[in-house]
C-alpha cells in the first residue's frame, strides 16, 4: 500500500510543481528529461501495484460489497437448499495436514473424512461444499459421478456408483487453501499472523448437505427478497457428533503449534516445525488450531499437568488464570467425573469475539481479557480466574456431557 501511495503522491507532486510554476498550459511541454522517464515510471508503478491490490482482494474469499455478500447468501439458499439430500453421513474421523505460513497470511490443509451412513437406508447422494472464505478447494471421491457443480456458491453434488449402505464406511479427500493476508476482509476467528495465528478450522473444512449458517437471518431482508420469513434450521439431533481428529500442523520454526488432542510427536526440518495431535478417542465436532512464538508455564495439579502459552511480555496474570484452572479441575473431579486426559492446556490468542473458547483438551482465550488487563484492584472481578475457571468447567459440560 505505501508503494501505491507513494507512486501516485509522486506523479501528483510533480505534477503539481510544473502547473504551479507555468501553469496549466506548461503542463504540455517543456519537460525535463529527468520529469519525462520518471513520470511515466511512477504512473506505471501506481498501475501496477494497484492492479495487484485490486486482484488480492477481490480474489476469492476477498472483499465483497453488503449487497453482493447478501446477494450470494440469497443464491445459496434458493439454489442449494433444494438439493439438500434428504440423508446425510456422518464424520466420524478427520485427518489433516495444515501448512501454515505466518509470514504470508496463508495456509493450506490436505485432509481425509471417514464418512458413515448412521441411517436405516442407502446413501447415493453426496452434497459437498466449503467456506466462501476459502480461496481454492478440491474434493476427492472415489466411484462417484458430478451431478452439479457450482463455483461460485462453493459447492459440488455427487451421485456415488454404488450407495454407501447403513452402517457402512467410506473415504472423502480434499484439498485447500486460504489467504488471510491483510488484502482479505480480517475474521478473528479465520486469522493467520507473523505472531499469534488462530483459526476455527472446521468452519473452513468441507461440510455435507445445505449449511444454513450461510442463510440470511434478518427478517427484513429474507422478505425484501421474497425468501420465507424463518429460514430453515436442521433438527438439534444433527448438530452434535462426536469424531475423532487427528491434526498435523507445519509452522514457522520457532512457533508452537497447539491444537485439541494429546502431542503425539513433534519435529524439524528445512526451518519449519511440525506437530502433530490426536484425540485419545472421539470428541464432540471443533477443531481449531493456533501458532504463535509461545512462552509456557506449567504446573502439576494431582495426575494432571495444567500449561498457559502465552507471550513472553504478557506474564502478570499467569497466577490468577492458572489458580482458575486448577480450582474448576478440582471442583469438577471431586463433584462430576475425573477428568480424561493427562493435561489442559490453556492458550493466548490475539482477539476473539468473546473472552475465550474451550475445546476438549485445550482452551483458547483473548489477549486483552486474561492476558494483559489489569486486576490488581482486588475489590472487583478478576476475570483472569474466572474466565479460566469457566473455561475449565466445559471440559466436563459440553465436552463429556453433550445436549
């Protein structure tokens, strides 16, 4: 961007100075030699970068006016909708492969579903498509015909050779990537930085059926476009699964990548570092990721080891959040059920929409409210402890106890 300026800020400068000095008519001759190579120079350099601004960041997944945005949430749900099929698989396993670049704001995933058919007849049709804030994406299904594909709404329906029978499994491959560079719209929840990435994954990995989280949800627009007054909304029962995540994430070398499951192995090569997860058994559907250049504090609470990450400077309320911690396990353990694993971990993020989020295992919180606010005023609320101790008590409701 200061290319771009800068550029455009010089041919106005010059001229500017030449109608200043001969006023306008001079601006049509008498040119320097060195005005007339380096005029054209910065006008080609503004062309240029500002062709490259414009392309970024109206690529895919980039910027998009209110009305296209709503435009294509229209689209989506009286296009899509229809082909919704009428029984969908479940997930039961996910398997990813993340390559993430901090310094570029981007990243990429090859992954692999299991799918199971958990209903009492055959599946033939396969509904498959991907968040608009992805930038490219592929599937890979095996013995599978297209029955329709649709660019621009992200999806791909698919009519498999032989149904998947009840009770039985199979494979779906994909690939994609994702620009989350500062020419994308920013989402606290989709956001790849040099230091302190976080990204709620599975809303970016592929999803069966029509996803009503794409709908319009205001009244007033949902009439303005003739669309029904309610938008349609899955039964409860299909919104909780459980499934089993193993994650592999390849960073920066000198990040820590965290994500929910037990650290199964860890290594470097060619200045990158890799960690991989996985979940001891099945967990409720979530899968988010971070990576950040880390500092930790680990404490041991009876069997378990309870970690905060978090930057280096922002250590005054490790006590506090670790104190939260420890309180909610106890609490939970003495009056519920133990807790599963070996460990919790509790990680900085940047920004969130709220205070924190909790996935089993691993709970992820914003910066500005447990890391670096001041509670040294003993006469009020220290949000550090309790947002902590809050987060804590999800690993039980929520986590092993699900609606």
């Amino acid at each position: 961007m200061d290319v771009v300026l800068g550029s455009l800020a010089t041919v106005l400068g010059v001229v500017t100075v030449k109608a200043w000095k001969r006023g306008v008519k001079g601006l049509f001759g008498g040119w320097g030699a060195s005005a007339r190579w380096s005029l054209p120079a910065c006008l080609l350099v503004f062309l240029a970068t500002g062709g490259y601004i414009f392309k970024r960041m109206h690529g895919p997944g980039g910027y998009q006016s209110n009305a296209a945005a709503m435009a294509w949430m229209v689209d989506y749900e009286q296009s899509i909708q229809p082909l919704n099929p009428d029984h969908l698989p479940d997930i039961t396993f996910v398997e990813t492969d993340v390559q993430l670049y901090p310094a570029t704001g981007r990243y990429s995933v090859a992954g692999r579903y299991t799918i199971c058919n958990n209903t009492a007849v055959p599946i033939d049709t396969l509904l498959l498509g991907v968040s608009p804030e992805v930038s490219s994406w592929q599937f890979r299904v095996e013995n599978a015909d297209v029955l329709r594909e649709d660019l621009r709404l992200l999806v791909r329906c698919l009519k498999l050779r032989q149904p998947l029978r009840p009770g039985d499994s199979m494979y779906v491959g994909f690939k994609l990537e994702a620009d989350r560079s500062g020419f994308i719209p920013y989402n606290s929840e989709h956001a790849v930085a040099r230091n302190g990435s976080y990204i709620e994954l599975d809303k970016q990995l592929p999803y069966f059926g029509y996803n009503p989280g794409y709908a319009l949800d205001d009244r007033h627009d949902r009439m303005r476009n003739g669309l029904p007054a309610v938008a349609v909304v899955p039964s409860p029962d299909s919104a909780y699964r459980r499934v089993r995540y193993h994650t592999t994430i390849t960073t920066d070398v000198d990040q820590r990548a965290l994500a929910p499951g037990r650290l199964w192995r860890s290594s470097e090569s060619n200045g990158r570092a890799t960690f991989e997860y996985r979940t001891s058994g099945p967990t409720p559907e979530g899968l988010a990721i971070s990576s950040a250049r880390y500092a930790e504090k680990t404490i041991q609470a009876g069997r378990h080891a309870l970690t905060v990450y978090y930057h280096p400077s922002h250590s005054a309320n490790l006590p506090a959040m670790l104190d939260g911690v420890r309180a909610a396990m106890e609490y939970c353990e003495a009056n519920y059920a133990l807790y599963p694993e070996q460990a919790l971990i509790l990680a900085e993020i940047p920004v969130y929409p709220g205070a924190a989020t909790a996935y089993p295992g691993i709970m992820f919180a914003k910066e500005a409210v447990l890391f670096t606010a001041d509670y040294t005023d003993t006469s009020r609320v220290n949000h550090a402890f309790a947002t902590a101790a809050h987060e804590t008590a999800h690993q039980w409701w929520a986590h092993m106890l699900t609606p």
